[in-house]
C-alpha cells in the first residue's frame, strides 16, 4: 500500500510542478501536455484483456489522435493487473492545444476467443470481447470493422502544464457476460468513466478474517453454494447498510430504498514470501474528493450488472454484509478503513 501512495504522490507533484508560475514576460502557453491511463475495478474474472488501439480527442476545432501500439502491435491491457492505483498507460507526454476536449478511446473487439484480442479468460476458457459502441470521433476511428468505442461525452479541460487522466474501467457494472445465444462478453461503454488525477484520492484497508468467516456463514444460510467472491462497494455518503445494493441495468429500477454502488473493489490476498495467505486488502485507486460509505460482500459473482439482485433471491443472492460509514477522501492522499474499523491487522 506504501506504493500506491507513492504513485499518487508522485503523479500529483508532477503536476504541480507542471502548474507553476511563470515570468511575466514570457509568453502565455497555446499547449498542455495530455497522459492517459487506464485502472480497473474488476469483475469475477481471471483475466479482462483489451486490445486498445488509439486515443482520440476532439473539440469544435477538430481531432487529435494518439496511437498506442507498441512496435507495430496494438496495445494489450489485462484490466485485472491495473487494480487500485495501478496504472498502464496509454499516451505520455503528448502536445495538445488548450481548451475543451471529449474523448474516444478504440479496441479491438472480437465475438471469438482468441488471445491475440481482446478476450475474456475464465476457469472455462478464452472467450471473446467486443463492445456494443462504435461510430467515429470527429470524422476519426471507425475505419476497420472490428473496432470497438469507448465515447466519454462528458467534456473536459486541457489546461497549461501538465495533465493526467485515468479512464477507470468499472467492471462490475459494464462487463456483460455471455448470454442468450451469445458466447462472448460485452463491455458497455457505461463501464468507464474519465478522471483528472488531481480531483482524488485513494481508499485502501483490509478484510478480518472474522468479517470474511460471518459473511460466509450468513450465505450459507441462505442455502448459497460453497462459493465466494470477496468484494467492498463504495456508496454515498451516509448511505445505510440496508439500503446498499447491487448494480444493475439501467432500464431496471431500483426502490426508492435502495441505493446503487458508485464502485467496486475486488478483495485481493495477501501472501508472504513462501506464497502464504496472511490477509486479505483491497483498494480503491480513484476516488474523487468527497464522502462517503463502505459495503462488504462475499457473493459478488452473485452480482449480475443486467439484472436486480437481492438477498431474497433463491438461487443466487446477493447482500451486503458490513457497512462502514464516514469515510473522507481528499485530493492526493489515501485513506486507509479496514473492516471492521476495529480491526488491527497483522500483516
């Protein structure tokens, strides 16, 4: 966790730098430089790959493209080793003309399983990944057939100096898994959204094992199979713990009880050298400034993004177990809750 931190503090000192005053003869700056990331709260899944293609931004003036292959290769990301505070970069450095921009980021999406695109790995097998968004952005991108876009259409500022983003892919909430007559996955362009490194922070803890063992108990007397999938979800403030609730479609409504989650974070173990589980942690890498709440769940994989789910459910429910509340974020800093708050951890 010290090296998340590190990250964080390092990303926000070179902006810092990249924003300081300047003589008052020299010329005001036309341009800002542009990096772009990309992180993961990721869903039940062994491996999320993306075959990314290029970076697009665009404004009234017109289009700027960025490609990110490597050596003549598009550029693989598997979303599941960019958790928390990880980051895989996409464009460093680049030269943009200041002012308003949107952006479009390609893949390449594939209805087969095939490693050398983009695809979804788990315990059965490689199958593929496509994206139900395409279309240009500012007359850029959609050449080939088999790209896929994600369109952020929420405007954002190209200032002086130097500027970070994270495209933070919510798995949990955009990540279709196949079904029908479909034998791929989907990945909804909802499923990312797009943050300045300068608005947020970080929420980092572990998971008692106590907390773990009680939830598991509780499943099991939902009459649940032996089967869990850890996860913490981040709420709004002072949301309470019998109203936290699950993801879902957006033509599915939710009660007015009911709150949805901003997020999710998968719980990750913690092993020694000898590879020995001595803990459990999870991390939420790009929290805008703010308050808010935290939910524990041990039956995620129960947490299907289309539908509602409940604790009443028959065969697959789907419940909160421990809330945590009052958790503040601020700007470049982390905040550390583990579950419960009580809970001295020894690793």
């Amino acid at each position: 966790m010290r090296h998340n931190k590190t990250i964080i503090a390092i990303t926000l000192a070179s902006l810092l730098a990249g924003c300081g005053g300047s003589d008052s003869s020299s010329p005001e700056p036309t341009t800002g430089t542009f990096s772009l990331g990309v992180s993961d709260n990721p869903a039940d899944a062994d491996v999320v790959n993306i075959a990314f293609k290029q970076v697009v931004l665009k404004n009234s003036e017109g289009s700027l493209s960025f490609d990110v292959s490597e050596g003549g290769e598009l550029k693989h990301v598997d979303l599941l080793t960019v958790q928390g505070a990880e980051v895989a970069t996409l464009a460093s450095g680049e030269s943009v003309p200041l002012g308003e921009y949107q952006m479009c980021i390609y893949m390449q999406k594939n209805e087969e399983g095939a490693s050398g695109s983009s695809y979804v790995e788990t315990a059965d097998g490689i199958e593929g990944l496509t994206t139900n968004s395409n279309g240009s952005c500012g007359g850029v991108g959609a050449e080939d057939e088999d790209t896929g876009r994600l369109f952020f259409n929420k405007s954002f500022t190209i200032a002086a100096g130097t500027n970070t983003f994270v495209a933070e892919f919510n798995l949990a909430k955009g990540l279709q898994a196949p079904h029908g007559s479909h034998d791929y996955w989907t990945l909804k362009p909802t499923s990312v959204q797009l943050v300045n490194i300068s608005d947020v922070g970080a929420i980092t803890g572990q998971i008692s094992p106590e907390t773990m063992a009680s939830c598991e108990s509780a499943a099991v007397e939902l009459g649940l199979p032996d089967e869990y999938s850890p996860a913490v979800y981040l709420y709004p403030t002072m949301t309470a713990l019998a109203n936290m609730a699950d993801f879902r479609g957006d033509e599915v409504p939710y009660l007015l009880t009911e709150v949805a989650p901003i997020s999710s974070a998968r719980v990750n173990e913690i092993t020694d050298e000898s590879e020995a589980v001595i803990g459990h942690e999870y991390e939420f890498g790009f929290v805008v400034a703010g308050d808010y709440s935290l939910g524990y769940t041990c039956v995620a994989q129960n947490d299907d993004p289309e539908t509602a789910n409940t604790p009443e459910d028959v065969t697959d429910a789907f419940f909160i177990h421990l809330d945590e509340q009052g958790l503040e974020v601020t700007e470049g800093a982390t905040t550390e809750r583990h579950f419960p708050e009580t809970f001295v951890p020894t690793s």
